[in-house]
C-alpha cells in the first residue's frame, strides 16, 4: 500500500494534465477545419 501512495504522489498531474489540453487543442484546430468544409460552411 506503501508504494501505491508513493507512486501516486510521485506523479505530476498538473504536466500530464497540461499535455492533455496541449494534445486536445492541437487535435480540435483541424478537426473543425474539417467539420466545417465537411459541412460546405464558410471559413
């Protein structure tokens, strides 16, 4: 139980959650540019 705790708080979620949102972003700015010429709509 002892190495569960340590492994956890070993573990930066602010970076990983930081990455999370850097990928996200990344993945959203073409997947609207698609969404929207799918669509026909103007860009």
């Amino acid at each position: 139980m002892n190495f569960i705790s340590n492994f956890f708080s070993g573990i930066n979620f602010e970076v990983i959650l930081q990455l999370t949102f850097v990928g996200l972003i990344l993945i959203a700015g073409p997947v609207i540019v698609f969404i929207l010429y799918a669509l026909r709509g103007d860009l």
